[in-house]
C-alpha cells in the first residue's frame, strides 16, 4: 500500500513540474545571448577566412622549409629497363652484343653548391617568418576591427535609449497637456505643440533602431554569429579606465611600431630575401661539386642468374663559364631590395600619420568624456527642474524640449566619447603592432 502512494505523489509532482519546466525552457531559448568582447573575439579567430588562410600559408612556408633543407640528404635512385639493340653498348667482363635488360640505383651527394642550398634555407625562413607575421597583421587587423564594431554596437544601443527615454518623457508632457486642455487650463495651441515636439523625437527614434540592427549585423558578419539568433553584449564603461591623460607619446609610438608593425617586419624580410637572391644568382658562376655512387648490372633476361654487375663511384665538379642572364638577374635582385628600402620609407611615414592621428583622437576623446562627465549632473536637474514647471504651468513645451534636448545631447556626447576612446586606444594598439 505504501509502494502505491509513493508511486502516486512522485508521478503528481512529475506532472506539477513539467508546465514549470517547459516555460523555463521557453524562457532560456528567448532569452538572448549576452556577448562579451572577449567571446566575440574567440569567435572572430575561430571563423574568420582570412585567419584560416594565413595559417594555411604558415603551413605551406613550414613545408617549403622543410623541402629546402631536404637538399643537403643524398639522392637516391633506381632504373629498371629493358633494351634491344644489336650494337655493344657495355663494356662488361662477360660482354653482350645484345641486351635486353638493365637495372641499376644510384645515390648522389652535393658537397659544395656555391652557397645555394644554405642561402635557400635562409631565404625559406625568411618567407616563413614572412607568413607568420601576416598572420600576426590579420589578428591585429580583425581584433581591431570586432573592437571597433563592439562598441559602435554599445553606442547605437545608447542612443537609442537616449531618444526612447526622450519621446517617452514628451509622450508622457503630451499626455498631462491632454488633461489639461480637457480641464481646460491650457489652449488647443499648446496641446498641438505638445504633440508635435513629441512626434518630432519618433523618426529618431526609428532612425536609432535601424542603426542598433545594422551594427549587430556587422558584429555578427565579422565574427560569424548567426544573423537570425537574437544577442546583446556586455560592455560596462564604469569598469573602464580613463586616464587623466594619455599615457604615450609620439616617440614612443613610432619606436613601439618600427620594431613591432607586421608590416615593417615584413618589408624587412623582402629586403633580405632579395639581398639572398642577388647572392644566390652570384653563386650560379660558382662549382658544383658532388659525390656519385651507384651499382648495376645488365641480363638477358629477368632471370635471377647470369646477370653481369659493376659499381662506380663518381666525384665531379662542374659549373658554369658564361652566362649572359646570370648579370641581367643580379641586377633585377638589387633594384628590388632599393624598392623594399623605398616602400619601407613610405610605411614609416604612413605609420607616423596613423599615430599623431590615433594620439589626437585619444586626447579629444579624453576631453569630451570629462566634458559631458560633469554636465550630465546638471542636464538631469535641469530637465527635473523645468518638467515640474511645465506641470505647474510655469515653463512652455519649448522649455522642457530645449531641457531635453541638452540632456540627449550630453548623454551622446559622453557615450561617443567613451567609444571614441576605446576605439582611438585600439586603434593605437594597432599602429604600434601590439598583440
């Protein structure tokens, strides 16, 4: 009897708690996905082509690596054949007039190229460090970018809020001059410009929303999120730092992005490489000189008996007298590496313009955010103060529209300095080549 009630309440309360369960379920599914920066940045370098690609490259130049120092192991080869002529073509102890099979292998030795086979070393690291440090460019490259999409994302969401919170206030004045007219204690004009400040906010408002979808699209195309799954991010401006001043100056930068930039390296492995290719087309004049051996034999037939061997062991030296292309490559090899020394001039005055930019853009930024930091006190009383006038019948529609209008103004002005900053000191971190 005591196994049936048991039995009874556990399946009562199963039925009690699935309704629960499912909308809990409901609930989590709706719910959308908070994202933070840093998992916005996991994602970018898991999905990003570009990221793939380039370690695709780091791949490929890992192998050619291996191909180029492969050149310093012997050779070895094999040739089986079969040969019908009437002529006596080997000179063997038992000797055949006619020959019908052949089989030999053969390993060969380079002792000295001239320097070829270590420059091609040289010149494989150097195209694999080359592929290492684009790699680098497209992680700098895509962080800033899913940085500057993040925050433009957190700002469109403010501004939005900003212009809701404004037509939400007008909508509410607009409302209490509505029973004011009923009550007739203001005039038909003044519920008429009442309506008309607050229908003025809604194509802002409209405008606001369309800028929140497209920055999350942008985010979600860049880090490969699902364009129709619903997520919010997680940026909190409290928990960022903000400087009194800013931190670096513009020899500091320069000196950061000289040594660091992907790009500079880069064009500095071009200039060597092609150094190590004048010296390479040099060396064609060189010797070469190798180390030969082999073992073969010659038959009949295939059988295994009756077959007539000999071994050689061959040391050669052997090279070029005159080549008139050899001249016109050399030259080709130095006027490349004076166009890396030129392009190299160029990226330093670009990467000088990048950062007296970026360090501008941080100071104003800097300025803005202590600006509208302490005038958003103040722009809150101001319209607290002129709403209780207007529902005293002291101040105009115009009045608390004008209140408004600096407290949005303030509001946006703080925001857009925060993500001008966060922006400004990621832009930074990219011209000095940070990781």
């Amino acid at each position: 009897m005591s196994k049936k009630v048991i039995c009874c309440v556990a399946l009562l309360l199963v039925f009690v708690s699935l309704p629960a369960f499912a909308v809990e379920q409901q609930q989590n599914m709706a719910k959308p996905e908070v994202l933070t920066l840093q998992q916005c940045l996991d994602l970018a370098m898991q999905n990003n082509k570009q990221i793939q690609e380039a370690k695709k490259q780091v791949e490929i130049a890992e192998n050619a690596l291996k191909e180029a120092k492969a050149g310093f192991w012997p050779t070895v080869q094999y040739q089986a054949a079969r040969d019908q002529s009437d002529l006596p073509q080997y000179q063997l102890p038992s000797g055949y007039s006619k020959t019908d099979f052949k089989f030999g292998i053969n390993a060969t030795l380079p002792l000295y190229t001239g320097g070829i086979l270590e420059n091609n070393v040289k010149l494989a690291e150097l195209q694999l460090d080359a592929a290492k440090e684009e790699l680098r460019k497209a992680v700098q490259s895509l962080t800033f970018n899913v940085k500057q999409a993040y925050y433009n994302l957190w700002l469109a969401d403010q501004v939005l809020r900003v212009q809701q919170s404004s037509y939400d206030n007008m909508d509410r004045h607009y409302q209490q001059m509505q029973i004011r007219y009923r009550n007739e204690t203001v005039s038909k004009l003044d519920l008429l410009r009442a309506e008309v400040q607050r229908d003025t906010i809604k194509p802002k408002v409209i405008s606001a929303k369309n800028q929140v979808a497209l920055a999350k699209l942008q985010l979600a195309t860049l880090i490969d999120y699902p364009k129709d799954q619903e997520f919010t991010i997680d940026f909190n401006p409290d928990s960022l730092p903000i400087p009194e001043s800013v931190a670096f100056t513009l020899s500091q930068v320069l000196e950061e992005a000289y040594q660091n930039r992907p790009e500079m390296r880069q064009l500095k492995m071009q200039s060597e490489s092609y150094r190590i290719l004048k010296i390479m087309e040099e060396s064609a004049l060189k010797p070469n000189v190798a180390l030969s051996a082999g073992y073969a034999g010659v038959n009949k037939d295939i059988d295994v008996k009756d077959w007539s061997c000999a071994w050689n062991l061959t040391f050669s030296v052997g090279g070029k007298i005159y080549d008139r292309k050899i001249q016109a490559k050399i030259d080709q090899a130095k006027g490349k590496e004076d166009l890396a020394k030129v392009r190299e001039n160029g990226l330093r005055d670009q990467i000088r313009l990048e950062a007296e930019q970026s360090l501008q853009n941080l100071e104003v930024s800097l300025e803005n955010i202590r600006v509208n930091q302490s005038t958003i006190g103040l722009a809150k009383e101001s319209l607290r103060m002129t709403q209780i006038r207007a529902d005293n019948g002291m101040a105009t529609t115009m009045d608390l529209m004008d209140a408004q209008l600096a407290l949005d103004q303030t509001l946006i002005g703080y925001y857009q300095g925060i993500v001008s900053y966060s922006i400004a000191e990621a832009k930074l971190q990219s011209v000095m080549g940070i990781d």
